[in-house]
C-alpha cells in the first residue's frame, strides 16, 4: 500500500486516546506521542472533553476502516484488551471501525488472556489507521522498537 498524505492546508480532528490508568506507561507505545498536537490524551475514567462528534472508535466486530472515514476523527481505546473491554461500554455511542488484515510485529506472549487474531500493539493500530484515513503518518513510529519490521510485514 503506497504512503498516503493529508492534503495542503487541510487540517483533521486530533486522534482521541483514552488511557486505562492501569496502563502501566513506561510500557505505553503510544506514550511518545503525548507531547504531539495531533494526538489529546485521557486517563479514564476522567470524562473526555474533547467533542467526539464525528468520530469513529477503532475496535473489532464494526465495518472496515477505508479512505472514505477521512473526514472523521479517530478515537483509540488503549489498555490490554481486557482493559480496553471494560471502557468499551463508556463509549458505546461511537460508532466502531475495524482495521483490515494488518500483521503486528510486536512479540506478545500472555499467559493470562488470548489477544484476539490480528491483535496489534495500540502505535500499529494508530499508525495503520492514519494511513487508511490518508492521515500523516511522519513520526508515528519513531519510536517504536519494532517499527521496521512492522513496516516491512505489511509492505509499508
């Protein structure tokens, strides 16, 4: 899939991450985008007082992402997905979208809880999204351990 880029002069929502506080943050891979005003961050359960109107929730079990919700925001629930699934229901009005198939290169080994298939790292899920979306994606990745191999497994 080639790179995509916003167009001139055209500005988008900030993407909306909402935190579980049990996130331990020196684990957080999409900590390194906190200082970026392109990204608002959340710890939950503060309220989220960024207006989420026209925002869509990446999740699993909506309709795929495409090009076409480029207008929309992009809102991230990030935690484990045990985590993740007990916020889910504060944030039932959004509607959700699905990534297509994206491999994840980041090496997860739970004994406690199965990821679901194409469980991917939150950065990847952000990073993947924005670039469906014809998002900037320049420093997404930066700082992420696995960045090239997660590029190369998806052609990117």
């Amino acid at each position: 899939m080639p790179p995509i880029s916003e167009s001139e002069g055209q500005s988008s929502p900030p993407t909306v991450i909402v935190v579980h506080p049990k996130e331990r943050r020196s684990k957080c891979s999409v900590e390194p985008l906190r200082p970026r005003d392109d990204f608002l961050f959340y710890t939950f359960p503060d309220p989220v007082t960024h207006p989420l109107d026209g925002y869509v929730r990446l999740g699993l079990g909506g309709e795929v992402l495409t090009a076409a919700d480029a207008d929309r925001g992009l809102f991230i629930l990030d935690g484990t997905w045990k985590l993740a699934a007990r916020m889910e229901p504060t944030f039932a009005d959004i509607p959700i979208r699905t990534l297509p198939p994206v491999q994840t290169a980041y090496p997860r080994v739970s004994k406690v809880f199965d990821d679901p298939t194409g469980g991917l790292a939150t950065v990847e899920a952000v990073y993947a999204a924005l670039r469906i979306m014809g998002r900037n994606v320049d420093g997404v990745l930066d700082d992420y351990h696995w960045k090239n191999e997660f590029l190369e497994l998806n052609d990117w």
